[in-house]
C-alpha cells in the first residue's frame, strides 16, 4: 500500500484509492502517519479526532474508528491476525514503511535533486519532475489548517520550494552548458 499527504490524506492499493470510510477514518490515519511507524497514545489520538470537546464515549468511539480504519485498509484479514495498525501500550502504531508515504518520496527525491543541480543538472531536473509529480494538492489536505499538522505542512511547503529552485540551478546549469556546446545528457 502507498499513502498520499501531499494532497487530500489517502492510501492507494495497487495504484487504485481505497475508500476509507468518511472524515473520521481520514483523520485517525494522518495521526497515525504523522508518527509512523510510531505509537500515538490514546490522550492524543483523542484530541486529534474530536480536539477540545471530546464526546463522553471517546475511548470506545477511538476503538470502534481504529477497527474500521483496520477493515478498510486490510478487508481480508482475519481476526486476531497481525494488522499494519497495531495497539502499542495504551494508543496504536501504523507500522508501515515511510517510504511509501508520498512526502517522503518527495524529499528524497528533492535532496537527490539538489545533490545533482551542479554535477548532472539533466537528471536532477527529472527528479524534480518524478517529485512534482507526487504533488496533489496542499499537504495534508482539509487537514491543514490543524494545529498538530502545522508544522508538517510548513516543512513540506519548504520542500517545495527547494525542488523549485533545484529546478532553477538545474535549468541555469544545463542553458549555461549548451551555449559551451556540452548538452547534459537525461
């Protein structure tokens, strides 16, 4: 599976979205990738679904929410079987890869870029196209403007506009190498 940040929250399997099942579900997945692989506790998944006004029932409502969110991601698995959310002491855990989250993929391919501006201007160019590529719309989406992701969203936004000037110093280095009649090769 691949989850997607840069842009509305989202998880693809096989190249194709899975429906996670509202507002709610979308919102208990960007707290857990935040800090994934990582637990997040219950006291502060609580705050992140429901923020100062938490209903009375909102550690049953968080269990029922995480059991739905596990059903969209994993329908075939089988109860008591091991999930990608896992309970860590009193919160859950997404255990996955953070390199299939598409910010990362992002960053990777940003710093990549701008290792390459200066030595191989043609190839960092198209890693800061595969990189914009990834790009879907403001970070987290709806979910941007939460105070938790704020910092997130910050971080991703200046990503951003270093892929944008890679793509500058790329740009400049292989106009100034064709007029010396060396044309980088992609």
């Amino acid at each position: 599976m691949d989850y997607g940040i840069l842009g509305e929250v989202r998880v693809l399997r096989a190249g194709a979205p899975i429906p996670l099942g509202g507002p709610m579900a979308q919102r208990l997945l960007a707290a857990l990738l935040l800090s994934a692989p990582g637990a997040v506790d219950r006291d502060t998944l609580v705050e992140r679904l429901w923020g100062d006004a938490p209903p009375a029932t909102a550690t049953t409502a968080l269990h029922v929410h995480v059991s739905r969110l596990r059903q969209a991601l994993e329908p075939d698995l089988r109860s008591g079987a091991c999930s990608a959310i896992r309970t860590a002491g009193d919160g859950y855990a997404l255990e996955i890869d953070r390199a299939r989250i598409d910010a990362e993929q992002f960053e990777l391919l940003v710093h990549d870029a701008e290792e390459l501006a200066g030595a191989e201007p043609a190839r960092a160019l198209g890693d800061v196209e595969s990189a914009r590529a990834l790009w879907r719309g403001r970070p987290w989406g709806e979910l941007a403007d939460e105070v938790w992701l704020r910092s997130d969203v910050a971080r991703i936004e200046e990503l951003r506009r270093r892929a944008r000037t890679a793509a500058v110093a790329s740009t400049s280095t292989c106009t100034r190498r064709r007029g010396r009649g060396r044309v980088p090769s992609p």
